[in-house]
C-alpha cells in the first residue's frame, strides 16, 4: 500500500486514540473509525495498526475486531504474542477471543468525548 500525507494523518490520528486505550481494557477497529468520524474506515485503522510495530508507545494489542477476535494476532512476532500481552493485563482469551469482551470494552466516542 502506498502511503500518502492524507494516510499518515489518519494513521496518527488513530495512534492518538490507541494511546488512550486503558490499561485491562480494549477498542475495536470500527470503534476507533467511528470516533474519528470515518465509521467506514475499520479496514484502514487496521493498516494503521499494522504500521504500528514502528513506534513502540501504542498499545496495538488493545485493538481488535467487533466480535473481540485477536484478527492482527499475526503482526506481533509470534502467534501467541498478543494474548500474552492482554493477559498481563488480565483479560483472558479463549480460543483467540476476548472473554467477556462487553466487560472489557472500551468505547472512545463515549470516554473521549467526556474528556
């Protein structure tokens, strides 16, 4: 994919959002597109996440798809990478599935927007 100025601009707005996920607690790639207005664009903020592996501060194990499906599990050096990181966190996975992902989930449009 090629990156253009107007990409890079999302991809950091995306990491804003990401470093604001809290500790135990996870968004989804829709949930991050729709806070940023681009409801549409869960797919990019699924590149953004791929990319993320270049700047070390952005939890991207946090995020995953809107059923709690580790989906970028393969981007973190190894198959079993990502769920480790969640369960230092205590949030347990299940056949790379959040357990409990209602509990666990965290909804920008509504914590940011109180911000």
């Amino acid at each position: 994919m090629k990156y253009s100025l107007e990409t890079e601009n999302f991809f950091e707005r995306v990491y804003h959002v990401v470093r604001q996920i809290p500790y135990g607690r996870v968004t989804s790639y829709g949930a991050i597109a729709n806070y940023l207005g681009a409801a549409r664009s869960s797919r990019m903020v699924g590149w953004a996440m791929n990319a993320a592996h270049t700047q070390p501060d952005i939890p991207a194990h946090r995020v995953v798809n809107r059923n709690g499906v580790l989906t970028g599990k393969m981007h973190f050096g190894s198959s079993i990478a990502m769920e480790q990181m969640l369960a230092e966190e205590d949030i347990a996975v299940d056949n790379d599935k959040i357990v409990d992902f209602k509990l666990h989930f965290w909804d920008p449009s509504t914590a940011l927007s109180k911000a």
